[in-house]
C-alpha cells in the first residue's frame, strides 16, 4: 500500500491505496488511486495482481504495461476477480 503505479513509459496512474488477497484462491487484486479524495470517496480503479510486471525493491513503485488503463482496469472488485 502506498507504492505508485507506474507504466513502462513512465506515466503515473496512481497509488496503490488497498489490496484484496482471495482465501480461496492465490490471487490478489490492487485499488489505484489518484488522490487521496478518489482513495476516501471510492474512486480510482482495481488491478488485478497478474498485470504488474515489476516492483521497486524498495516497494515505492510497481510497474505495469503501457496499455493497462484500457486492458487491465476495472470499475468494481468484482470485476477484476
């Protein structure tokens, strides 16, 4: 939580503002957000875990593909189960 979303062109979609982990399954789902207005008021959208393709070591930054607002993006939770 915290790390900013960033796309391998080097465009920033957001903050990490929350993570949802499936019990039933290995798998988790992150909430970017832009501000911390969108992060309070349910703003922003849910990433599944699989489209990260790197983390900072530090955990500042986790980068994501160019195309990831169009291909990965999802409005709800449950969409992006």
């Amino acid at each position: 939580v915290g790390a900013n979303v960033v796309t391998e062109d080097g465009r920033l979609l957001g903050r990490v503002s929350e993570i949802h982990i499936r019990a039933d399954q290995p798998r988790a789902v992150y909430r970017v957000a832009e501000s911390t207005l969108q992060k309070f008021f349910g703003g922003g959208f849910f990433l599944p875990g699989a489209a990260a393709r790197s983390f900072a070591p530090d955990g500042s930054r986790m980068i994501v593909p160019a195309d990831t607002e169009d291909r990965y993006a999802a409005s709800s939770l449950a969409e992006a189960l």
